[in-house]
C-alpha cells in the first residue's frame, strides 16, 4: 500500500476523538497507507459560511482522481462542493451514524440535516458504515441498500476499503 498515492481525510475540527473516521484512518495507516487528514473549520454539523468556504477550497486543491474519505460530521459544511467535485474525486463517506437522527433535533433541524445528507451521500461512490443498524439507516435516506457497506473501523475493514473506490 505504501507505493499508493495518499487518502485524503476531511474531517470537521470539533469532532469528538476516538470516532469512526479517526479508528478506520489509524487502521490503513497500520497497513502502511498514507492518511492526509484535512480538517475543516467550523461548528459542525451546524453550517456557517467560512465552514462552507473552507471545505470548499479544500476539496478545489485535492488532485483529479484524488481517493477521498469524508468524515460523516463533515458532510452539512460539504454538501455543495461535494456537487461539484464529485466527478473529479473518488469520495467515499464515512458514518458512523446519522446527523438528522440526533437526539434533541426539531422536526425541521432534522428535516433539514437529512436533506443535505441525503444529497451529500448519493455523490459518493459508496458510504461506508460500522454496523447494520448505521446500513439501515443509510438505506432509508432513500439510496440504494448496496450502497452502505459495512466496514469495521479496523485491519479487516481498512483492507476491504479498496474495494469501494471503483475504477
């Protein structure tokens, strides 16, 4: 794996260490897999425009072709250019559960995460998830059930990774 070009990791600053994102990382980097971690500005999941402006201009500098693991927490702030880098990146999103499904949500704070959730996961090549449960929800969103994939946030999961970035 260490002649492969680097993974890039976008991954909101004020998340919780120790996550799903964070475990899968430190599992291909034990597999010698070169990890840039890329993290994003900004109270995520809430949206405010220099959160969006910088996860704009880190996606704008990754290469064409470029193998991209998006944290889940990150997805609200990555929504647009997601839409408009998604052709040129191959994006693979990480969730480690659900934004709209957090507890204490107002029935339009929820309504609104699983929109832009829903619009961020369908411009991945796949959505890898830690458990069934995480699949299901996924596959509720409305998006096809195969694209959840269920991928332990360990050396078993990091090695099955490779299949989910397609040609």
């Amino acid at each position: 794996m260490a002649d492969q070009p680097a993974l890039h990791l976008l991954l909101p600053v004020n998340r919780a260490p120790g996550g799903y994102a964070d475990r899968l990382a430190l599992a291909l980097e034990a597999q010698g897999q070169s990890v840039l971690r890329h993290p994003l500005p900004g109270d995520c999941p809430r949206l405010d425009a220099s959160a969006v402006l910088a996860a704009d201009i880190a996606l704008s500098r990754l290469p064409d072709g470029a193998r991209v693991l998006v944290d889940g927490g990150a997805l609200p702030g990555l929504a647009a250019a997601l839409a408009m880098d998604s052709r040129r990146l191959r994006l693979v999103a990480l969730v480690e559960r659900l934004l709209c499904r957090e507890p204490g949500l107002s029935d339009e704070d929820a309504a609104a995460r699983r929109h832009l959730e829903q619009g961020a996961l369908a411009l991945t090549r796949a959505v890898a998830v830690p458990d069934p449960a995480t699949a299901q929800a996924v596959a509720d969103l409305g998006l096809a059930p195969e694209t959840a994939v269920i991928l332990s946030p360990d050396a078993a999961g990091a090695a099955r990774l490779g299949g989910l970035w397609g040609a």
